[in-house]
C-alpha cells in the first residue's frame, strides 16, 4: 500500500525467490455480517466466524476485488518462505515456546501455517474471504490445524486466551476513525492472557520520512504492471494512495488511505491500551529503533494480576 518497495521511485520486476518490501494489506472490516461454520476436507483445517454482506459502508477495503487483482503483488512464493524466518525471529525474541497463538489480519495465512508447523494452536483472522480460501488451502494441503475466523478486526474478542498475538505486515491502521486503532489494541489486550506478548511489525513515519517517493512501479513476470501514486497529507498523519494496474490491456484504479505512526506514537497507544513493557525495535533480530531501520517492531505484554496483601 504505501510502502516503498527497496528500489523507491523505479520500476522493480518480482521474480521467483525475491519476496516483495510493501505493505500486506489484510483487514477488511464490514458491519454487516452473518455467522458460518465449516471444515476443509477432512484435513484438520477449520473455518468458523462471520461472512461479511456487501455493502458499500465507505470504507475502501470493504471491496474485496482489491485483494483478489493485488494478490500476486503481495503474495509471491517466496512471501511464505520469508514468513517462516520471521516466525522463528518472533519465537526467540518474545520466549514464547508453546501454547495459543492469534495471527490478526492473516491473509493467506503465512504466519499460521509457519506457528503450526511448530506445534501451536492457531486462530487466524481476516476480514477477507478470498484471502482466508488461499490460507485454508494451505493449511489442508499441509494437513495442519488451524482454525481460521472471517471477522472485523474491531469485533474479534475472546477473552484472556491466547499466549501470543501477532500483528504483521502494517495490517494496522486502515480506519478513517484513529478510535478504531485504539479499540483494536484494547481488544489485543483482553484477549491475552496474563504475561501474553503482542508483536506489531509495520512501515512507520521515520521509514517515510527518510524513504519516501511519490510514485513507484513493479513488474510481474507474466508482464502485470502496477503503478503507485502516493501522498503524505493531514499533517503528516495520513498517506493518500492511487494505485493504477495494468493487466491484459485493461486498466484499474484503487484509491485509498491509510494512517501511520511514529515509534513513540505507536508506543504511547500501546500503552494507553493498557498494555506494558513495550519495546521497538528496528527489526527482528533486535536492533535498535532509530532513524535508518526500515521497519517498526513493537512488542508489548499484559501484565499478571498480583495480589497485595
């Protein structure tokens, strides 16, 4: 989305094996839904939540022909293979070793299947019907088990259940509404239970600051063109987006926005959510947060309960 990929303000081609520097794009709320239930073939995957009716609420990732035309874009195969090093990373930087995993705005489900190959019980969320059938299967021909929920991001409770709650690819902040963000946390929080760990990963101001361009292009090998158009604006809290595809002679736009944050201003709404002891980091493996890291790593926890007599 508004990413710079690394070869900012050129034309970058995606080839087997190189995975793709942009935003994933996973949320996508509605109002409007209606539950279902059901199960992949006898491969252990399930699929229980809330099948969103199509509605035009105003909200721009309600359209779910974005994901299914930006699909290759985001997802080459070589995305999964890069989700699996990072769900290492993750494992030894949060000390998290088993027990209940949340993966929010999953996607086609690369974070989940990597945490249950590993013996995790994995929830997995998204707002996206088409991207939940990639990741369903996934996981059946992986015959693993993992249950995937089709809901809002905003909605998504269940309380003090999961030991860890991961959050990747800047699948936050796609609300017009900043109190939605917040809620989303608030939630995060509830459904952790006592010591669990939240690892948020996303592009962040001081990224934009220091990387931005206002046009970027990629190139598919099957020769798909995507061009993208992009805009700091509402004093440097908001990023405007025109992406533009071209694809069999035919052309399409999306228009969208998304709102960004700085380390400390993620941190501060971390921690207004009432989680503690967070932490950034510039990637993974530790680094400091600061001006030329590329990514925004904040990792916080909710606190036991203690008892003072």
């Amino acid at each position: 989305m508004l990413e710079p990929p690394d070869n900012v303000g050129k034309r970058v081609q995606v080839t087997a094996g190189r995975p793709l520097n942009r935003l994933e794009v996973h949320d996508r709320p509605h109002p409007i839904s209606a539950r279902i239930t059901g199960k992949c073939q006898d491969h252990g995957a399930s699929f229980t939540g809330y099948y969103a009716a199509m509605a035009d609420d105003g909200e721009w990732f309600a359209d779910e022909s974005i994901w299914k035309d930006l699909y290759p874009f985001h997802f080459p195969e070589s995305a999964f293979a890069v989700a699996e090093e990072q769900v290492e990373k993750i494992l030894r930087r949060t000390g998290v070793g088993g027990g209940k995993v949340l993966e929010l705005c999953c996607g086609p489900g690369r974070h989940a299947l990597a945490l249950a190959k590993r013996g995790f019980a994995v929830t997995a969320v998204d707002r996206s019907s088409f991207m939940l059938q990639h990741a369903r299967a996934r996981v059946a021909q992986a015959r693993l088990p993992v249950e995937f929920v089709l809901e809002d991001m905003r909605r998504f409770s269940r309380p003090a259940t999961f030991d860890l709650i991961i959050n990747f690819f800047t699948s936050f902040g796609y609300f017009d509404d900043q109190a939605d963000d917040f809620r989303v946390l608030e939630l995060v929080r509830a459904n952790l239970r006592p010591n669990g760990v939240f690892v948020l990963e996303m592009v962040s101001k001081e990224r934009l600051a220091r990387a931005f361009q206002a046009t970027t292009s990629t190139e598919l090998p099957n020769g798909d063109l995507l061009f993208e158009r992009h805009e700091i604006v509402d004093d440097w809290t908001r990023v405007r987006n025109r992406w533009t595809l071209i694809r069999a002679g035919t052309t399409r736009t999306f228009d969208f926005t998304h709102r960004i944050y700085s380390g400390q201003e993620m941190k501060d709404l971390l921690t207004k959510a009432g989680l503690a002891d967070v932490r950034l980091y510039g990637d993974l493996d530790g680094r400091s947060y600061g001006f030329e890291t590329q990514r925004l790593i904040a990792i916080a926890r909710r606190w036991a309960l203690s008892v003072q007599c």
